[in-house]
C-alpha cells in the first residue's frame, strides 16, 4: 500500500488518498462538519483523479467518509454552507471560483473511464451526491438517509441534480427536488439513485476487500462486479409507499397547483407534503420545477451549466433589483445554520405570489456559450 507522508505533528489532512493494491481510496476526512465539501477538498478529488486516470497501475477508484468515531457513518453533508454564506456577505466572486471547479469534479466523476465505486453510508446530501451519483458502483445501507434540500435554504438541487433527479422514475425527481425529502436504501434504489446495498457492518471488509481484487485475469469492470456481488445483500424494502400519489401530484403544471390539490387530500402523506412544501422558498420553488423539466431533455454538461447560471443568479439577483445580502440563498442559510431561527423570510412569502417573470430570468446565462465559464464541458 501507498500512502500520503503524514506528518503526525500536523492535522490530517480533509481528503486521505491511498493506494491499496490497484485501487486508489479517498477518504473524505472533516467528520466535525459531516465531511462537507470545502473549496480545498474539491480541488484534491479533482487532482488526485485526474492522477489516477493517467495512472496504468491503479485500475479502480473508491470513496468513503470518516465518521467522528472512524471509517464510515457518515458520507457527505453537501457543500460548506458556512462558508456560502461568509463569501456572499463578502461580495466575493470566490463562490463562481467554488461551484466553477465542483461542477468540473461532478463531470469528472460522471465521465471518469475507471470503475468508480462510491461508499454512500450515512448521510449523503446535495454536494455528496454530486460526488457519488456518477459513480459506476453505488453502495448504500441500511444507515443511508440520502437527499436533495436545497430548497430548504433558497437554493435548488445543483451538483447534476437537474441531471440524475430528472431521470427518476414518473415524477419522483420533481417531488425530491422540491421537498428535499429524505431517502432510505430501499427508496434510493427503486428511484434509481443506489445499485446495490450492503450491511453496515461489513463496509470495513469491503473496502480491505479492494485492494486484493486481481485485475490482469478480467476487465476492471467484471473484476469489479465480482468484488460488489460478494457483499450485496437482500434489498430492504422501499419505505415510500406513495408513488402513484407523487407522480399524480408532481406531474401537476404549477407549483401552487401541486399544493393546492396535496391540500385538498386529507390523507396524512399529502398533508405532511404540502406543509414541508409551504416551509420552503416559495421562489425557489417555482425555479426548482421549472429545472427539473428542463434538465429532462439536457445532457449532463448542459444541465452543469444551467446550474451554473442559476447559482450565479440566486447568489447575485440583480435581475430582482436584490443584492447578494437580500438573496433567497443568504437568507435561507441565515435561517437554517448561521442564527438557527428556522425561520427564513421568504420574498415573496406565499407560493402564490410568484410571477413568471421572477422565474424566467434564472434561465437566462450571463455568459454567451464560447464565454461560458464551463463551455469546456462536453
């Protein structure tokens, strides 16, 4: 096995890359902060991956969280909203400098031409699925609790979530866009978001396991297949028992007309939708829909870059005559993590209130295609 040289004197470092046998190991290493992404761990995935691309001897690439206790527990808790909300009341344009190189690293992984295997134990949110849902081999367990809640903090699922959302079964990817609603191992794998699942307990052998894959006897891909059906297991059984309701709902035109009719139904499932529904930003909401059907018909490099415009915009909304201070997305992370109220000031206030003409301009980029900051994309 190789290793990086860690000084003990120094803090480890937030992304642990390792050699073991022919397979290259990430391990995501801010467990304080649920392993979120910082600018600085983006940009070693994306470094040490395009390493690992050129490499002929390392031929398969796997990644993990630490969790406060050790290996696994927890995968992911997205991007460092902290951090989003410190550079908008700075007025930096670091935060194109974050989601510019994130994206790039979603793509990567996306295209990546080794097997790729993604340990999705824990908490898996936003940014966390960006750096799993391109993955060749999805793992998830029975402790996954898997989501897409940007639109609880006035942002829209980004990370390729247009992308791979979009491609859910009937209209699910609507209804996980817009309440961001948790999903366990047996929801992500009938939505498609999961390929296979594994106990818990047996993730450390797993990821020993990989390093004693021979691969000059098979393709990487069947070595790989070999290697995931040894600790696959039965799969649970989904726990989202309402699929015919959410395409019925979520196949609606508008969003008002989703929560209009959720709120005419007295069933518990509709009522406990249409109340998360009216918690979230009503804008935000009208936007998120409008890119879920979009991306539908978009590769993913075009659904990346329509994010791309539409997190320019919700951080720099002067098409609202707002500043970044006045945005849906300061003031949601406000709420949710700086002081912790809950309770968001959403503009406008009531999902009624919306016009189109708030949402349209989130489509219209900044940048024309040759100048378009991810135009590289294909």
């Amino acid at each position: 096995m190789t290793t990086q040289t860690i000084d003990s004197k120094l803090p480890a470092p937030d992304v642990i890359c390792e050699v073991h046998g022919q397979v290259g190991l990430l391990t995501l290493n801010r467990p304080q902060a649920l392993n979120a992404l910082s600018l600085a761990m983006i940009r070693t995935l994306m470094q040490q991956l395009l390493v690992w691309q050129d490499d002929t001897s390392v031929k398969a690439v796997a990644i993990r969280g630490m969790g406060k206790t050790g290996p696994f527990g927890v995968f992911c808790a997205g991007g460092d909203i902290r951090y989003f909300h410190q550079v908008a009341l700075q007025d930096s344009s670091e935060l194109d400098v974050y989601f510019a190189e994130e994206y790039r690293l979603n793509h990567l992984i996306h295209n990546y031409p080794k097997p790729y295997i993604a340990f999705m134990d824990g908490v898996v949110l936003g940014g966390g699925m960006g750096i799993s849902q391109g993955a060749q081999v999805r793992v998830v367990t029975e402790r996954t609790k898997m989501a897409m809640p940007e639109t609880n903090i006035g942002l829209f699922p980004d990370v390729g979530g247009g992308y791979f959302l979009s491609r859910c079964p009937g209209h699910v990817g609507e209804w996980l866009a817009l309440t961001g609603e948790n999903m366990g191992v047996g929801d992500a794998l009938e939505f498609g978001l999961a390929d296979t699942c594994f106990n818990s307990a047996k993730l450390a052998s797993a990821w020993q396991a990989l390093g004693s894959i021979r691969f000059d006897r098979s393709n990487a891909s069947d070595a790989i297949e070999q290697w995931t059906t040894m600790f696959s297991i039965a799969t649970p059984a989904a726990l989202t028992r309402a699929t015919g309701l959410i395409d019925h709902y979520f196949s609606m035109s508008t969003v008002p007309d989703i929560v209009r009719a959720l709120e005419a139904d007295a069933s518990p499932w509709a009522q406990h939708t249409a109340a998360t529904l009216r918690r979230r930003s009503p804008l935000m909401l009208h936007v998120t829909l409008a890119q879920i059907r979009r991306a539908r018909d978009l590769a993913l490099a075009d659904d990346l870059r329509m994010a791309y415009d539409l997190m320019h915009h919700c951080f720099k909304p002067v098409h609202l005559g707002r500043t970044t201070q006045q945005s849906e997305a300061v003031e949601g992370i406000r709420a949710l993590a700086i002081d912790k109220d809950f309770a968001p000031q959403w503009q406008p206030s009531r999902l009624e209130d919306v016009p189109e003409a708030m949402v349209a301009p989130f489509f219209v980029s900044p940048w024309s295609p040759e100048e378009h900051p991810l135009r590289d994309l294909t």
